[in-house]
C-alpha cells in the first residue's frame, strides 16, 4: 500500500528561491502532486540497487561482436546498424543518462521498460519535486534520493574527458514545438555548463544544419541572426528511430560525422539496443525468472499479460490482455504497426483510492534518482507526477 504525505505550500516560489523559474514551465509544475510517496530509506535503496543491477545485466546481455540477427530481433533500423556498433564499440560515445520504469510489487521491483535514449521528466524529478519539499518547509536534503542534477554534472564531465581532442562546444535539440522536450533540454544544458561546456545552445531539430562537405563538414546552429557556430558535442532529444524512419538523409551524415570524429553524439545510438522493447524479450531468455525481471517473449503469452509496441512512446498502444485472451484497456496511439513485444502482468503498488503507481529511477552512471508517476489505469505520458519524501 502506498502511503501519502500532504505537501502544502506553493511550488512557484520555492522553484524561484531554488533559482529554477527559467527552465521550469508552468504546466509541469501544474501536474507535480501536493503530495508526496513515503517510502523508507530500504525501499528507496532498494528500487536505487535494482537500477543498477539492471543496467549491468542489460550490457551483459549485449553479444559481441553484435551480430545482424540480434539487431534484426531488436527491430534496429538497417541504416542505424553501422552507427550503433560503432557507438558500442568506443566508449568515448557516453551513455548519459537513462530512466527505468519498475513496478514495485509484493516480490520487489520489477523492470516494466528502460528509456535509454530520450527520457525525460528531468525537470519534475530533478527540480519541481524538490522544490515540493521545499515549499512544505521540508529542507533536510537527506529526506528525498534526489541526486539526478549532480549526477548529469558528473556524467557530462566525464563525456568531455573521454573526448578532449574536442572543443567543449554542446549543441542541444529537441522536437520541435515541444516546449516539455525544450525544458528537459534546458536542464541538461544546465548541467553540462556547470561541468564545463560553457559555449552552448538549445534550439528544435529543424534548426540544426549538419554537412558532410568541405570546411562546412560538421553539426551547425544560428546562435544569433546571422551567425552560424559549429559544435563537436551534440545532445539530441530526438529518438534515434524517428531519424532513422523520417531523415534518412541527416541520419547517414550523422553516422559519417561520428565515424570521422567531426561530432560526438549522446545518447550515442547503441542506447537504442537498451530503448528496444525487444530486449526485455532477450533479458529473459539470457536470465531466466530473475527476480528483477518479468516474463516476455515476442510472441503472445498465456495468462494476465501486456502487449506493447516495441518503440513506442508514451504509453500509446499499450494493451492489457486478459486472462482469457480478450483485450481490456487499451491506449489510443501512433505505434500500433509496429511489432510488438508481450509482457507478464505486474500489478502495480495502489493507495487507499486504488489508484497505481509505477517508480521511475534515474541512471545518470549509477541509480541516482527516483519519482512516481499515477493512474487510475494504465500508465502514460499524462498521468501525474508525485514526489517521495524518505521516512
């Protein structure tokens, strides 16, 4: 059972002394709870160590050499191929940070899904459910697992230093007209100027220019009207397989950048071996009934399962399927010709209103961070975002 504690207060204000008002939008604070999960400092260690463990069992799980079969079951794009193994094959490609959704259930967590690539929610866990705290006059920094804006400190520094034969320039872009993919983008440029990328920019996709041509070779962006600069460290919060299936073009001049060293790309594209759900499929063949882990395979299951598409986003096309094969809720969405991945039922950890509750813990080099979101049924991209507090 999940247990809750009121947060009164006003977040705006503690987000202003906090100094965060420019990269906090007013709709993400509006969907923050004023209330927050308690959880116990063993739980909170607890869904932290399986995080970690987690990520270490998903690169163990990688073969290598990667071989096309196993790109092929993982659904990577073929013109992606060339790049991801490159990527996984020189570790100056940094895995920066990624999120992964678990159920907490009665046998311990469960690992749902990993967002490798693009996950956000930066600015709701690193800031606005701090600031929640705060404004509820709680300031002991022990009393929330919240190292997430730190821990990107830490993990854009070492990316600089894996890659010091190039200039410190970071040019970050997001899909545009998403002013939430904006402001995740404004935290992590925050984080990576404290760690030394002081020449930096933020702008949609459709702004970047990339060439593979002469002395234009290279990632470029107007940072003031007229004035083109050219950058050697590209963050993109754009997935890879959307550049894949809708810029075949810009995808390849990628690859061939990074393969030259014109560009440093994260998240590097091996990530989207981690994004695919495909790999849970392969999680469990390679550690069978593991404690973390639950059933899936890519073809239907017997019983209470979930079927989902393999990249899809959001929660869209997410199916519960009942026991005796019908199918219950489902979400409307973009992905349903995908192929899909089935997954054992988990039920989730509820409150007093029955409403569900799945952990999102932060991998910035190590589990670093933890949030909630809630539904009453399944959970997507609107459900709200409640804090925790450590009893």
């Amino acid at each position: 059972m999940i247990n809750l504690l009121p947060l009164p207060g006003d977040v705006s204000p503690a987000v202003r002394t906090l100094g965060w008002e420019w990269a906090i939008e007013e709709a993400c604070q509006n969907y923050v709870a004023r209330e927050a999960v308690q959880l116990s400092e063993t739980e909170a260690e607890t869904l932290l160590q399986a995080a970690d463990t987690l990520y270490e069992m998903l690169v163990e799980a990688i073969p290598d050499p990667i071989p096309d079969e196993f790109l092929r079951r993982l659904a990577i794009p073929a013109n992606l191929w060339e790049a991801v193994r490159h990527s996984w094959n020189d570790e100056r490609h940094w895995h920066l940070y990624g999120r992964f959704d678990l159920a907490m259930t009665p046998d311990g967590p469960k690992l749902l899904e990993f967002n490798a690539d693009t996950a956000t929610s930066l600015p709701e866990t690193a800031v606005v459910q701090w600031a929640s705290l705060v404004a509820a006059g709680q300031t002991d920094e022990a009393s929330q697992a919240n190292g997430l804006f730190e821990c990107l400190e830490d993990q854009f520094r070492h990316w600089r230093t894996l890659n010091l034969d190039k200039q410190a320039t970071l040019l970050l872009v997001y899909l545009p007209g998403s002013a939430e993919d904006e402001a995740n983008c404004t935290v992590l440029a925050e984080a990576a100027r404290t760690a030394g990328f002081a020449d930096l920019h933020i702008c949609p996709a459709d702004d970047m220019r990339v060439s593979v041509q002469g002395e234009d070779r290279g990632v470029w962006a107007e940072t003031v009207p007229g004035q083109w600069q050219k950058f050697d460290f590209l963050f993109k919060l754009v997935p890879w397989e959307i550049l894949a299936e809708e810029e075949p073009e810009l995808t390849a001049d990628l690859t061939q950048l990074q393969l030259t060293r014109d560009v440093v790309t994260a998240n590097p594209a091996y990530t989207l071996l981690f994004q695919s759900k495909a790999l849970l499929a392969h999680l469990w063949e390679v550690f069978p009934h593991h404690l973390l882990l639950l059933e899936a395979n890519l073809a239907p299951l017997p019983g209470h399962h979930v079927r989902k598409p393999l990249f899809g986003r959001e929660g869209q096309n997410v199916a519960e399927i009942q026991p005796d094969g019908r199918t219950g809720t489902e979400v409307p969405g973009d992905f349903a010709q995908q192929p899909q991945l089935y997954q054992r039922w988990a039920e989730l950890a509820t409150d007093a209103q029955g409403r569900r509750y799945q952990a999102g813990v932060f991998w910035a080099g190590e589990a670093c961070a933890i949030g909630f979101r809630r539904e009453a049924g399944l959970i997507t991209n609107l459900s709200e975002f409640v804090p925790h507090v450590l009893e």
